[in-house]
C-alpha cells in the first residue's frame, strides 16, 4: 500500500460524513465509507485491494478502535439503567428465542448450516446507532429508559457469542479465549479504577494537559493493543477485544479529553480506513451470480426486525422495536471475520452486510415514527421518574 493508497482511502472517506450531513436522514457516516469502499474495491472500479498485508492491518486495527468505542457507548453507568434492567432483559431474551427460530428458518431455506450465526445476527442490536438517533431525535421517556438496557444487553451477548457461532468447529478453542479475553477486560477494569480512586490519573491528567504528552491517549491505545494481541494469541476476533476493552472503561467513566482524543484517531483516520477496507472486500457480484444470497440480506435484515417487534406484547411501543433492531457492529464484525477463516460462501458476507443495511432503514423509519407520536399517550412518552436520590 502506497501514501497514494492511503490518500485515496483517507479522501473516499469523505463520503461518511457528507451522507450522514443531512440530519433528517439519520445515516451513520459508515455508510457512506462503506460503499465508498465498494465503488474502489472488487466489486467496482478495483483501485483498492482489500488484500493488500498493510491495508489489512490497517483495518484491523481500526477493527479494533471501532469496537472499542462501540463499547464505550453502552451505557453501563447510566442510573436509569437499573429500574429497568428487568424488563430489558425480557425484551431481549424474548428477541433472542424469536430469533433463534428465524435463523433456523432461514438456514434451510438455503441449505447453508450457520443456524446460530443468523440468529445471532437477527437478535443483535447496536447501542452505537441507537443512541445518537434517540439523542439526535430528543427521545425520552419510560419507552427509552426501557430501550437502554435491551440493546446493551443485546450488543453484548451477541458480540461475546460470535466467536463461538460463526466457526463451531473451534467453538471450544472460541469459549476458552472468550473467557480468557473478558477475565483480562475485568482486570482491566479493576486496574483503571484503582487508578481513577487514588487520585493518580488526576495528577496524571493535569501534567499532560499542560505539557501536552497525551498520556492518557498513550495509555488507552497500550491497553487496547494489549487486549488485541491477547485476542490473537487466544485465537478470539478482534471485536471482543475492542469491545470488552471499552466496556470497562465505559465502567470506569472515560474522561472527556481522553473521548475526544480516541474519537478523533478513531473516527478520523482508523475507522474509515476499516470501512473503506472491508467494502473494498466486499464481492457484491457474488450477490447477482447467488440469487440466494441476495434473498438471505433481505431475510436477515427483514427476520431482524420481525425478532424484535416480538417485544411488542411487552409493552414495547413498535416504533422503539423497530429501533432496537439497527444493527452495526456484529454483522460488520461477522463479514470481516468470516472473510479472516474463510468459513463463510461466495457473497455470503455481502448479504450479511446488506441485511444490516436494511436494519438501518428499519431503525431510522422507527426513530422517525417514536418522534412522530411523542405526544401520543399510548407510546408512553411520559418523563421517567428522577433516580433514588434526585429531586424532581
């Protein structure tokens, strides 16, 4: 890969920010990265090889920066989180069964055995689409307060259970590096919150703050690194690792600054180079010639949907289901490491994709009705009660 490479990757790029510029869209800027990605890989114009040894490291380590901050968008320290954490869980359980039998459906009808990779897929959520569109919407309520905690759940379970459904033949192998990969993320966790209680990140902070070193930044990238290369070893995807990663510092809190600055790495420079990466990848002609896989990303992003619109008789409002079921991080996550095991069929990983597309239609059509019947009382948009504590 040349700096005329790159270049090019970081320019194409562009087109993320420039189609999710129109608000009322509500499009991740992924998307545009993504099918800039197509237009300049295999499946267009062939300026960008996806197998190139430094493109592909490029864009795992933007793999991993993604998760990671995908991780710290689940809102594990949200006080709202707790009242309704049982009523999440049964919504999510609930998608979980539904999808299951989706899954199954949608196996044999194209005589393909990755049963539990589609149920996976389906019952999914993504708390990194999801909740910039309830804040870009203003959505709150007890529906909201409900929603927070189904798709943690959701984005969770399913990350942790990826590995292991998506190469079953090592499924063993899988689980003993999932539990190995997440005991690190709880010593992680405990580390930084040592830390953060005796005081010497402050002290920290306000030295590289005024001597300009970034060392939180320095410290953060070590530890992501670090929980990568444990991945590795241990023969986990990478996407646990950026994900459990950014779970414990999520627990934590994560500084401001230190935000901003992982934001910037990730969002200007690594992400879009694993976005562009994985859509120059992507053989979107294996789509025309396997008529099948074409009719299994409408039925994987379609069966998402109809999954979480199961929480409906749980007193989930169907504009809110509908939002729960947007998915980003595992079917993007699925697609780049089945293509890593070559375990997946010709344009298999291109309907995986597609159908996280059609969730993201699902989901802005949903957010977009939760704000059309904000005032409608059977959406139950009532403010939620203050936590134990807070005055009203």
């Amino acid at each position: 890969m040349s700096f005329l490479d790159l270049a090019i990757v970081c320019a194409v790029g562009l087109a993320g920010p420039l189609l999710a510029t129109p608000r009322r869209w509500h499009l991740p800027v992924v998307l545009g990265e993504l099918v800039a990605g197509v237009v300049l890989g295999v499946s267009g114009f062939g300026v960008l090889d996806a197998s190139d040894p430094t493109f592909t490291f490029l864009g795992q380590v933007g793999f991993v920066l993604v998760m990671f901050v995908a991780g710290t968008h689940v809102p594990v320290r949200d006080p709202r989180l707790r009242p309704a954490m049982g009523v999440g869980l049964a919504r999510a359980l609930a998608v979980g069964a539904a999808s299951c039998l989706l899954g199954y459906a949608a196996a044999r009808l194209i005589d393909i055995p990755h049963a539990l990779l589609y149920a996976v897929l389906m019952a999914s959520s993504s708390a990194a689409l999801v909740l910039p569109i309830v804040d870009s919407l203003a959505l709150t309520g007890r529906q909201v307060v409900a929603l927070l905690p189904q798709v943690a759940v959701a984005d969770a379970a399913c990350i942790v259970l990826l590995p292991l459904v998506i190469d079953p033949d090592h499924a063993a192998r899988a689980a003993l590096g999932v539990v190995v990969v997440t005991l690190a993320g709880g010593v992680l966790f405990l580390a930084l919150r040592a830390v953060e209680s005796s005081g010497v990140r402050d002290r920290v902070h306000h030295v590289s703050e005024d001597r300009l070193f970034a060392v939180e930044l320095r410290v953060g990238l070590v530890a992501i690194f670090a929980m990568a290369a444990l991945a590795v070893a241990m023969h986990v995807s990478l996407v646990l690792a950026g994900f459990v990663a950014g779970i414990a510092v999520a627990a934590v809190g994560e500084p401001r600054r230190v935000a901003k600055q992982v934001f910037a790495v990730t969002e200007g420079f690594f992400g879009p180079v694993f976005f562009v990466w994985l859509g120059a990848g992507l053989q979107l002609g294996d789509l025309v010639d396997h008529p099948s896989m074409a009719g299994l990303g409408l039925g994987l992003g379609i069966g998402a949907a109809l999954a979480h619109l199961v929480a409906v008789p749980l007193r989930q409002h169907p504009a809110y289901a509908m939002l729960a079921s947007a998915q980003l991080g595992v079917p993007v996550a699925a697609a780049a490491i089945g293509a890593q095991l070559d375990v997946l069929r010709p344009g298999e990983g291109a309907a995986i994709v597609l159908g996280a597309l059609v969730t993201l239609a699902v989901a802005v059509a949903g957010g977009s009705l939760a704000a059309r019947t904000a005032g409608d009382p059977a959406a139950d948009h009532a403010p939620e009660p203050p936590p134990p504590g807070v005055p009203a």
